[in-house]
C-alpha cells in the first residue's frame, strides 16, 4: 500500500490517486504504471487508448499551479508512463523486459547460435565484404552483389515475421501457464530467450545490409 | 564510443582472419552469439592429436570492433597453449589486454565461449583413445 501525498488516501500502488487523481507512481513496475495486468499478451488498441488517457490525466500542465511536490510528481509519472508505453508497445522490447522483470538475463546459458542461421549470416556477411570490394571497381559486379543482398533483406524480413509469429505464441503459452514454478515455467523461459535472441541475430544482419546497400547507394 | 589504442590496432590490422577449408582434419569450431547485440563470432582452433596442443587459429567476427579486437587476441594467445590451459582462459584477460570499458565486456565474453566452444566440438571429434587425455597416454 501506499499513500497519495496530496489526500493521504492509502491504496494499491498505481500511476494516479484513486479518490483525488494526484499523480502517484512510486515503485511501480511497468505494467502496474499502465494498469494492465501483468500478462504479456497487449492489446495494441488498449495500450494505446490507456496511454493517452493516463498521459491527459497526470499530464504536467495539470500541476503547473499546484505545490512543488504534486508538480514533481506529475513530471515524474509522466516519464514512467511514456517509459511503459515505449517499452511495452513493442513485443520484442516487451519480452525483454519481461526475462528482466522475472531475474533472468538473456544471455546465461543462452550463446549457441542455431547453426543455419550462424551459416546464414556468415554467408551475408561475406557478400557484404564483397560488396565492399567491388564498390571500388567497375559497375557490373557491384550491380549483381547489391541485387543478391538485397534478396537476402527480404528473406531475412520474413524470417523476423515468422520468429514475431513465434513470440505472440510464447506469449499466450505463458499467460496461459498462470506463472507457477517448475520445469514448465523453465522451458518458457528457455524458448522466450531462444526466439528474442534469433531476432536479434536477424536484426543486427538486417542493420548490416542497410548499412552497406545504403553507403553503395551514397557512393 | 572511444576505442582503446589497442582495439584499434586489432581492429584495422586483425591477425588470422579467416577460416581453415573445409573437411581439414583436427579443426575444431565455435561459433557463438551475444544475444544483446546480435553480434556473431567464429573461432576455427586447428590441434595437434598427439599432444592436445593448439597450432593454428583462425576467426571470424563481423560488426562490433571490440569483439573484432578480442577474437583477434585470442587467436594470437592460444597458439601454442595445450587445450586444457585455453579451456582456463578468461574474459578479464582480453578485457585487461584490451582495456575494454564496462559496456563491451560482453564482447570478451563472446571470445572466451568461443575457445570453449571450438575445443568441445574439436573433442566431439576424436576417439577417446588419442587426444582426449594426451599426457596420460604418455605416461603409460
Ligand atoms: S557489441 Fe556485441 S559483441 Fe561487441
């Protein structure tokens, strides 16, 4: 429990008073500063719809003629909230928070590369190189390469749709599963890391090939 | 990010880039990730069978020039290690080399799996009997 500080009203933790709408936001993790429950399945409209009506609610320009006290804490719940929306909105970012919020950390036990897709981007990596090396020299090859690469960009697109596809599976598995410990919960958490890191891995090369197809453009 | 002189100078100049050919015998490779990033890392360890001891080293890192810098360390430390003494090499070793800063400690963290990596999947391939506990076959 806590105390709004503006009607001492003592209450559940959230973003704004229930009985006088002060801005609160003390301690709250980042769905409880959204009000949304803690499962990882979001309704994008919700999200949204909750976020601005939060934002209008302890919005800044509310307080201006308030105490110090209330006005700091408008500022300061209103960086929670845009924090929650930011970090929430994207599933990627929100399964992250997610391994964080739970004591997990993506990278233990978790470095093996899925071995197709280390042969995969080192295969485009070393189109890049060459891609790199050819820039300089006549017209032609560069031309072949950047089509090459550029097929390569789609093909890893769709795979982060299939890996997103996964994400939104794992996700319902886990509101589903209701959060109990034990083998079940393990094996979540193991496949919640395994996808979040292959989209990494996609990500990184995808950054790679903008870099290069765009700096081969600019040349 | 500032780069140490030292990442620099492995990072425009990296030692063994590359990649023994393929079906060479007595390679073992490690490839592993950094999740956080998205950076991959192969290390290539070429080891002698009669004596566990490394020969050659190769590696491929692309992107972050602190695990460029590492991996590249790396290759130039384990040459002439026995197997058993790489597989004690660890990250604070490249990072004091290096001096890498907190946020790129990952990044030697990322060499240090991939020697392990290389010597597991390079022990996969032997038979118990040669290589897998070379000073013991000696003594007896
Ligand atoms: S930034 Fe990820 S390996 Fe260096």
């Amino acid at each position: 429990m806590i105390k709004c500080q503006a009607c001492d009203r003592e209450q559940q933790p959230r973003l704004l008073c229930a009985q006088c709408g002060a801005p609160l936001g003390a301690g709250l993790d980042l769905f409880a500063a959204l009000g949304l429950p803690r499962k990882l399945t979001i309704d994008p409209a919700r999200l949204e719809q909750t976020y601005h009506d939060l934002g209008r609610r302890i919005h800044p320009d509310r307080f201006a003629s308030k105490s110090v006290r209330l006005r700091d804490a408008s500022l300061r719940a209103t960086a929670l909230l845009t924090r929650a929306y930011r970090t929430l909105r994207d599933p990627v970012s929100r399964g992250l928070y997610w391994l964080e919020l739970n004591g997990h950390k993506l990278a233990d036990n978790n470095k093996s590369v899925p071995a197709d897709l280390a042969e995969m981007v080192f295969e485009v990596q070393e189109q890049l190189a060459d891609l790199r090396v050819a820039r300089d020299g006549s017209g032609g090859e560069a031309e072949r390469l950047r089509g090459a690469v550029d097929e390569r960009r789609t093909e890893l697109h769709r795979m982060i749709e299939g890996g997103s596809r996964e994400l939104v599976q794992n996700f319902a598995r886990w509101d589903a599963h209701g959060g109990a410990n034990g083998a079940g919960r393990d094996a979540l958490v193991m496949e919640l890391k395994l996808v979040l890191s292959k989209i990494a891995y996609l990500r990184t090369l995808i950054r790679d090939i903008d870099r290069e197809l765009d700096s081969a453009q600019a040349a | 990010m500032a780069y140490s002189e030292k990442v620099i100078e492995h990072y425009t100049n990296p030692r063994n880039v590359g990649s023994f050919a393929k079906g060479e015998d007595n390679v073992g490779t490690g490839v592993v990730g950094a999740p956080e990033c998205g950076d991959v890392m192969k290390l290539q360890l070429k080891i002698n069978p009669e004596n566990g001891v490394i020969e050659d080293a190769k590696f491929k890192t692309f992107g972050c020039g602190s695990a460029i810098a590492s991996s590249s360390y790396v290759t130039e430390l384990v040459k002439g290690k026995h197997i058993e003494e790489a597989m004690t090499i660890k990250n604070t070793v490249i990072v004091k080399e290096l001096n890498l800063p907190p946020v790129k400690i990952h990044c030697s963290v990322l060499a240090e799996d991939a020697i392990k990596a290389a010597i597991t999947d390079w022990k996969s391939h032997q038979t118990p009997a040669s290589a897998q506990e070379p000073r013991k076959a000696q003594e007896s």
